[in-house]
C-alpha cells in the first residue's frame, strides 16, 4: 500500500544546487554568538574548501542581550542575503531563538523570484516552515556551530550536507526501533515537512503554520520536560497536525529534563499516544540536537521503505 500526497503536483521549487565558485551567507538571525569567532572561521573554510566562496553577515557578532543584535540588525543580514542575486545560500550560524521575530519583518519578493537555499535546523524551523509555504524546498541540516562537536562524530552530518547542497542523491537506512508502528505499510510517501516542536507549536495560527495533510512530518526537541512536550503534541494534534499526515518521523529527543513529580511512560510512548493509531510512526532517525544530524530536505518528496529490522528514506523528484 503506498499513501501519495494528493498536492503531489504542486511540486516545490528547488532552488539551484551549488557548484563550484558560488557563494554561500553566513548569517545569525536568532542567538548571540558569543565568543565564536573562531568557529564561524572553521565554518567558512569548510566551505571554502569545497570550493565556495563565503560572505558573512555584518551584524552578525553584534551583542543585544539574548540575540545576535537587535531584531532590525539581524533582519537586515538576512535580507541582504535574501536579496543579493550571487548568494546562491543562506547558512544560519546558529538557532538558539529569535527568528520568528524577524520573520514577518522580512520582504520575499526578490526571493519568490530568484529562490535560494536556506539552511539550518532548530530555532530555523520558523524560515522553513514560511518558506515551504512560499513553495521553496529548504534544507534541514548543520548550522555553523555544528562545527564545534568533536570531528569524528559529525562526519556523517558534513558528509550529508554537503551532498544535499551540491545536488547528490541521498538517502539513509536506519535501524528499527521496537517502538515503530508501520501499520504493515511497505512503502509510504509524501512530502517531508516539520522540524523542531516547539517552533512548530509557535507557528500555529499564522500563515506560516504547516498544512501536513498527505505529507510526511517530522519531528525533534531539546531541553523541555516531558509535560511541556507533551502540551505542545497536544497543541499540534488539535490544530490538525496528525490527522491526515502520511507518516510521523521522530527525530532526536535530547536531554530531556527530569521533572519533579513522575511521567510515567517513555517519550516514544508519549508520541505515540498523541499520533492516531493508523498514521505510521517511524523513531531514532539521526537528525537534530546530536552531533549526527543528517540533512535532510524539507518540502521534498520522500519515499519509506520500511522492514522489521530497518526503515529506508530515499528523497525522490
């Protein structure tokens, strides 16, 4: 049995994959970069040595309390990159928060016109979400401070990077967990969306909130207790999140805080409980708040092989 999206031929546009010369932004539209110069250096010569030229944002070391400068500075680096026709990407330093503050300050017409790649997961949840709204495909993937995780553990992360940017096919086979629920499906597909739960929550009610009907969502969360996760499934579940989703894939669940008065069940079962019966449930694939954070590409077809001891996502035209 295949589930196919039924806006299958309202295809996203794909931005141009990047080639060798081209110029990617560096910029912070959400937390401080407190002493992280040199870790927005080593980002920049990773891109350079695949062969790409790097701007950096100009405000973006700026200082305002929480954020990487003022909301109109971090907006203005933002646009720039959005506007400037030989930017070919826009790589977010880092998440933390303070995107969606900008986000309804920024002007996409340049952008519907030219459509660029933007690049990042957590907080960057809130330009995915508007942007695939606007009909451009986005990548969920590595920021600059991704670098700063030991060398041998993000191998995998650059490696699937880089090959999504440059165009490469990519796909990835993950081990089953004893928590799937795949109904006796085979082979599920739709249009992957999602990304982090909390800007998920945050987005409901605006016009950048996801309509996940027929497509594939998925998930992860860092830091939040398990009430707090558990309130924001809810928040999704009645805003229509899972009812007519294809298939949930639940991501990295990372450090996950300990609360004061007892849970009472795991946070596989948690998801479980908020996602329909019939809606398969995939778990552990490696994307999020680890080290091994596999891009992927949001607002993309996506096809799930899924076996008893495996699952396989293969990213399809």
């Amino acid at each position: 049995m295949i589930f196919s999206s039924i806006n299958a031929q309202e295809k996203l546009i794909t931005p141009p994959y990047l080639k060798v010369g081209d110029t990617i932004a560096i910029v912070a539209p959400a937390g401080i970069l407190k002493n992280r110069q040199a870790t927005i250096t080593k980002a920049k010569k990773l891109a350079e040595s695949w062969g790409l030229k790097v701007v950096l944002g100009k405000n973006m070391f700026n200082q305002n309390n929480h954020f990487a400068g003022t909301d109109s500075e971090r907006c203005e680096d933002f646009q720039q990159a959005l506007d400037n026709p030989n930017i070919k990407a826009i790589w977010a330093a880092r998440g933390g928060y303070g995107s969606v503050r900008i986000l309804d300050m920024l002007d996409f017409t340049k952008f519907k016109k030219q459509p660029k790649w933007v690049i990042g997961y957590s907080d960057i949840t809130a330009f995915h979400n508007h942007i695939n709204n606007l009909g451009v495909e986005t990548i969920h993937g590595m920021m600059a401070t991704s670098l700063e995780q030991k060398p041998v553990e993000i191998m995998q992360t650059i490696a699937s990077f880089k090959k999504v940017l440059f165009g490469e096919e990519i796909s990835y086979k993950i081990t089953s967990s004893k928590y799937n629920r795949t109904n006796s499906l085979k082979i599920i597909e739709g249009e992957l969306v999602g990304g982090n739960i909390a800007i998920l929550t945050s987005m409901l009610g605006s016009k950048s909130q996801l309509n996940t009907d027929n497509k594939i969502l998925f998930i992860e969360e860092i830091g939040e207790y398990k009430y707090s996760i558990d309130r924001m499934l809810q928040s999704l579940k009645r805003a229509g999140y899972f009812t007519k989703v294809n298939a949930v894939i639940v991501g990295n669940m990372s450090l996950i805080k300990k609360n004061s008065t007892k849970w009472g069940s795991s946070i596989e079962q948690l998801i479980l409980d908020v996602v329909p019966e019939d809606i398969p449930v995939l778990f552990d694939f490696p994307a999020g708040h680890e080290a091994d954070n596999r891009a992927l590409i949001f607002g993309r077809n996506v096809q799930l092989a899924v076996g008893s001891e495996q699952y396989s996502v293969k990213f399809t035209d």
